[in-house]
C-alpha cells in the first residue's frame, strides 16, 4: 500500500509551458527593440538616451526576474498522503523532537508561545517517541514558569483531547472561533469536562499574566546571561505508565543558552544549532519538528503525514525535510497587505517540489537531524575528525554514531547529562568547530532556515511538500503596514545579502549538487529585489519623460507598441493565473498585485537597497529586528474592514507618495500635452503607465496623507 503520491496537476502545466515559449519570445523581442534603438541617438549623453538605458535596465531587471521564475513553473507538483496506510506498529514509528523558538515575550506574548507547546505535546504520536523543547533566546524567567504553569495544564488537557478525539488541540484555538465545530454536545460528560478545562485554562493563562504583571517573576529579556536548562517533564514517571494511559506525557525541556555582550550569538540560527547539541543528548529524535513560537500545531496526525514520506523507501535515502505551508488564522477576506503569501505557498512551492523540492521556510516542518551533518549517500564522513566538527563533548560525540541513536524513553535524564547540555549550550562551545559553517543551520544569511534548506539542497538533498486540506499549522499575521513591511525588508534585505556573496545560486549553486531548474528558482526568490528596481523605474522615467518632453516607448501606430501591449497582457494573465484558479477570484488577485506593487516601489526595494549599503559598508550581520507578533485590537478591526493602517511606517511612506506624486504631476502634464496639440501617438505608453501606477496606488497614497495629516 503507497504511503504518498504526487500528482502533476493538468492542463494547467501544459498551458504554463505554452505561455513560456510565447512569452520567451515576446520577452527577446523587447530586448532586441531596446538594444538596438539605443545606438540610434545622436548624443549618447542626453537626458533622453539616460532615460532610454534606465527604462532598459528596468525591462531587463523585469524580465531576468521572469526567466528565473519559471523554474517553478515547469513542472508542478502536489502531494497527498495516506497515514492509514502506515505498517509499523506505534512502539515502531521513528522518535521526533519538536523544537519552539522563541526570544522575546514583549514581542512574542508568553501565553501564545505555551499554546504552540501545548499544542506540539498534545500531537498524535506516541509520547515515549516524542520530545518537546522551547528554546527561550531571551533567557526570561517568565517563560520557564509559564512552561512549568503550561505542562500542569497539559496534565488535563492531552487526556481530554484524546479521550474524546479533539483535533484542535491548541487551547486558545479550541475555546476560540476555530474550535466551534468541536464544541458541539457530545454528551453531558464532555460538556462538563469542557467547562472544567476551560475554567483550568482561564486559571493558567491569568497565572501567567498575573505573574508578569506583578512583577514577582522577571518578564524582561536578559541579554548577558549563562546557559540554563531545565527538565519540565522527565520520561521517568511516564515510562511506568502503560502504552494506552491517556495521561502519558511527552518530555518537556527548557533551553535558554548563554549569551554575552562580546559574543556573536547568530540569532536563531545559533539558537537552533545550540538546541541540535542539547536534544542530541537527551533524546536524540532522527526527525526534528520546527516551530515558530506563534505556529501552533492543528493537525494531531500531522506528524504521521511527514512520516508518510520519511518512512517511503523510495524517497527516504535523500530526503532532507517535508515542509507544510505556513497559513494564518487571522486573514481578512480582502486580505489588503498579501499577509498569505499566495504565490509562494501555492505556486512556487509547489513548482520546487517537482524539481527537488521546496524551500525550509521557518516553521512547520519536519527536518532529518543527519541532513545537517552531512550529504546523502555519504555515510558518517564527519566521523572521520568529529571534535573538528563537532566540538569535544564525548557525550554529543557519542550520540551522532548510528548504533547509539535514540536515547530511550525509560533512560533517565542524570544531572550529569543536564550539566553537560549546559556546556553544549555555551558561547564558547562552538569555537574552532565548524558549527553555522557545514554543520547545523548557516550562519551566512539571517534567514537562517532558507539558506540552510538552499545548501542542502546544493549537497544534493531534496525536500518535499504537503498542502493537506486541513492546515497542519496555524499562525498569526501582521495586520497593519508596519508590521508586513519591517518583516519583508528584513526577507529581503537577508535573501540579497545571500545573492551578493559567494555562496550565491549563480556561481555555487550551479557548480553544486542542485538541479539547474532548482538553481534557477533560488534565484527568483534570493534575487526577487530585481522585481524592485524595475518598478523603481517604471515608476519614474516615464512620468519624468512626460514632464521633461521625451518618448521611451514606440508609437501607438509603430508594430513595436502592439508587442508592449501583448507583453502586458501576457505578464498580467500570468499573475492571474497563479491566483484565481487556486481559490481565489478577481478581487483578491487585484488585493495582491496591488500589494505588490506597492510594496515593490517601497519595502522590497528598501530591503534590496538596505542589502547592497550594508554589503558596500561592511554592516552585514550586525543588527537583526524581530518582527512583533503581539496583535493590537483596534489594528486588528481596521485590517478586517480593508483600511490601512500606515502608523509607525516611517521611512516607507517617502516613496509612496513620492512616485504616486511624480505619477500623477506627469499624467496631468502629458494629459494637457495631448489635449492642447492633439497628438496621442508618442506619449500614449507612457500615459498608460503612469495612469496605471497613480490607479493602483494613488488611492493608498491618500490614505497615507490623512493618516500623517491626523498624526
């Protein structure tokens, strides 16, 4: 019986590779039109030659970004599973650690980060094969009591949801909207034992508010500290109970590593390789579950569908991850600042998977532990000088040999192992080692996840990807411009830090282990900041050119300008058809390219701009914001009626509304120009652009300026 099967959806595919050769086509034409009119000006150095080789490098820039994209368009694929299908028994399956990040409780609500690990404790796996550790960057005291608060909780909670088959079994997604199909009336007993647990949770969750707010137990980050580890729920006591005890437990730790001022710490990057050493001692999971501290887990049998492909000997060899989409709970239904993401998660995704698999996206995956020590078909090559690697705990040493393996459930964790995972999780540890280098997650790039999924990738790994009907993990989304903007500044401003560097798609990822198609659909994503400098200039050479007198587009009577117009036309029913036919419709692709495009003109450049300063400065590395995952009300209800919300934006309202200005002033101009002389035919193109540009943005840009006006 098949434990997975992957589909490559049709005709869909077929008319992505029809619209590839078309537009290929268009896209050389172009390029022959602008190359060649170049060498046609009198006076190499006038404005209107400038301007000709700007509105060039922007086509060139939209069109390289397009060639790269199509990668993921080649060959899509989707997948579905079949758990039931799974032989082995429980006592069988293959142990998993499940690893929450967190780092800091101001931005990441304390009570929302206990609900990921309730979550992750209750999954629907064998509690003797799985082990849960919250990895507290911020090393705040709070945390550890919320986590020991939390695991008396889940003392009532994973009894509950398994005696009566709950399968929202993060508690404040049960008690909330998300959980109403589940709170029906079972019976008179569920009904009772529902009021109870709900009455326990209200307790747990005001333990830990009271606690904070009273200021008995430190809520703050402490930045200079030690490394502290701390076993919440020993196996001990769980493995005398019997296989089938609703009240078995899993194994529950708290890690905060040290940190120090003249330390480099390499954020969560240096968190989760610190944790890899930790676990690596205590129970030694082959398989690691990542998650956010705001991903909650919504699918108890999630952890069976990865095993569908793990276990799968035909992928299982050189399978690195199997990663799930990251969906929000939160979404409205205009959804105004494209918080979904719907072309990675539905597209390009997809698209990878048919190549060698998806990008490691942060959370919601199920990663092998060898993958980050070494390539596949390459047995045990880091044992060959292990302390070079690895460091010099004999104990961590002795963990990555295959006939150690998983360290059992019945096997108590000692002092002395705490004591030595207290070590692993020094500053000092990694000195020497290649740790962030070819072992554990890269510490070239910030995001940490997607450049370590791209290097394994490079040695020749693959990964694969499930998009199941009932979202496997559930998160929250920023709901006002600040909060998308500073995340996708940071995105991009760490994905073209990584295409500026050596370890680029182009240079290394060809000369690698990877798959050209693969290389080519890094290089859409680390390189989508091309997207950027063509709206740059398709936002401002046009509109300059009607305010200044000169033509960057071919007459409406010249052949050239129907080849504009099919290019247009091409491009946008392209973007269309990534949108609308998953689920979509008109107005939500309208929500989205509109959100692109003003974020293209204002974050995505910034952060592509940002990188290249930091890269000429020499400033890469040294800063990292967290984004706030914090959710305020009255931000909240302006999101769900479709209002922007442009508080704390700063910088980013300067170019909004400085080309939605330089738009409308140059339609104006070029509009009075056609009505006065009556001729059309030289500046229709770039009517149309601007009209188009002020159309798309023009009515955000007013939103902006009374929100100042009233600031």
């Amino acid at each position: 019986m098949e434990l997975n099967k992957s589909t490559v959806p049709q005709p869909i595919t077929t008319i992505y590779r029809l619209h590839m050769f078309i537009h290929s086509i268009i896209m050389v034409a172009l390029i022959y039109y602008r190359v060649s009119n170049l060498f046609k000006f009198e006076n190499i150095l006038s404005l209107q030659a400038l301007a000709w080789v700007l509105i060039t490098f922007g086509e060139f820039s939209f069109i390289l970004k397009w060639f790269f994209g199509q990668g993921t368009r080649y060959r899509p694929v989707e997948r579905d599973v079949f758990p039931e299908n799974i032989t082995c028994k429980d006592s069988d399956l293959p142990p998993i650690d499940v690893m929450v990040f967190t780092a800091n409780p101001k931005k990441e609500p304390i009570v929302d980060v206990m609900n990921t690990v309730i979550s992750a404790m209750a999954l629907d796996y064998p509690t003797d094969k799985l082990a849960v550790y919250l990895a507290d960057d911020g090393g705040c005291p709070l945390s550890l009591y919320a986590m020991e608060e939390a695991c008396v909780f889940a003392k009532l909670w994973l009894p509950f949801c398994r005696k009566y088959g709950i399968k929202t079994r993060c508690p404040k997604a049960f008690f909330s909207p998300l959980g109403d199909d589940e709170r029906v009336l079972k019976n008179d007993d569920f009904d009772a034992e529902m009021k109870e647990i709900k009455l326990k949770y209200e307790e747990f969750q005001q333990n830990v508010e009271r606690a904070g707010e009273s200021g008995k137990i430190n809520g703050n980050v402490v930045p200079d500290r030690a490394s502290f580890i701390k076993v919440i729920n020993d196996r001990k006591a769980e493995s005398e109970k019997s296989a089938d005890d609703l009240t078995k437990m899993p194994l529950l730790v708290y890690v905060s590593r040290e940190r120090r001022f003249n330390r480099l710490h390499h954020f969560k990057g240096g968190s989760a390789n610190a944790l890899l050493r930790v676990s690596g001692i205590m129970s030694n999971a082959p398989y690691i579950l990542v998650l956010d501290c705001d991903f909650f887990c919504h699918d108890p049998i999630s952890a069976r569908k990865a095993m569908c492909f793990h276990l799968d000997p035909k992928l299982s060899s050189d399978l690195a991850y199997v990663q799930f989409p990251q969906v929000f709970y939160n979404v409205s239904k205009s959804d105004i600042y494209d918080v979904k993401i719907r072309q990675a998660y539905k597209t390009i995704w997809h698209g990878m998977d048919g190549i060698q698999g998806p990008v490691l996206s942060g959370t919601g995956y199920f990663l092998k532990r060898k993958a980050l020590y070494t390539s596949p078909g390459v047995k045990e090559e880091y044992l060959s000088s292990p302390e070079k690697h690895f460091g010099r705990s004999k104990k961590f040493l002795a963990s990555l040999e295959e006939k150690n393996g998983y360290v059992k459930a019945e096997k108590v964790i000692s002092e002395d192992i705490v004591e030595e995972a207290k070590t692993l999780a020094t500053c000092a540890y990694e000195d020497g080692t290649h740790w962030g280098q070819e072992i554990g997650y890269s510490y070239d790039c910030h995001l940490e996840s997607t450049f370590t999924g791209y290097l394994l990738h490079c040695k020749g790994w693959r990964s694969t990807y499930l998009y199941p009907d009932r979202p496997s993990f559930l998160g929250c989304a920023p709901v006002d411009m600040q909060g998308f903007s500073s995340q996708l500044i940071k995105w991009v401003a760490a994905l073209t830090q990584a295409g500026l560097s050596h370890l680029n798609p182009i240079t290394y990822g060809f000369s690698s282990r990877m798959k050209t198609l693969q290389c080519m659909c890094y290089a859409y994503l680390i390189y989508f900041t091309l997207y950027s400098w063509g709206m740059v200039l398709y936002a401002s050479v046009p509109s300059i050119g009607l305010l200044f007198g000169f033509q960057v587009y071919p007459d409406v009577h010249d052949p050239w300008f129907a080849v504009y117009v099919i290019a247009f036309i091409s491009a946008i029913l392209e973007n269309m058809s990534e949108s609308i036919p998953d689920g979509g419709s008109f107005k939500s692709w309208w929500m989205e390219y509109r959100a692109l495009m003003m974020m293209g003109v204002s974050a995505i450049w910034l952060g592509g701009l940002k990188a290249i300063l930091d890269r000429i400065i020499g400033t890469e590395g040294e800063k990292l914001y967290l984004s706030d995952k914090a959710i305020d009300k009255e931000k909240l209800k302006k999101y769900e009626k479709g209002k922007f919300d442009f508080q704390g934006i700063g910088i980013l309202a300067v170019p909004l509304i400085a080309f939605s200005l330089l738009n409308l002033v140059g339609f104006i101009v070029g509009a009075n120009h056609v009505f006065i002389t009556m001729n059309y035919a030289g500046v229709l193109g770039q009517l149309l652009v601007s009209s188009f540009f002020v159309f798309v943005v023009v009515t955000v840009v007013i939103d902006v300026v009374s929100f100042l006006k009233v600031s």
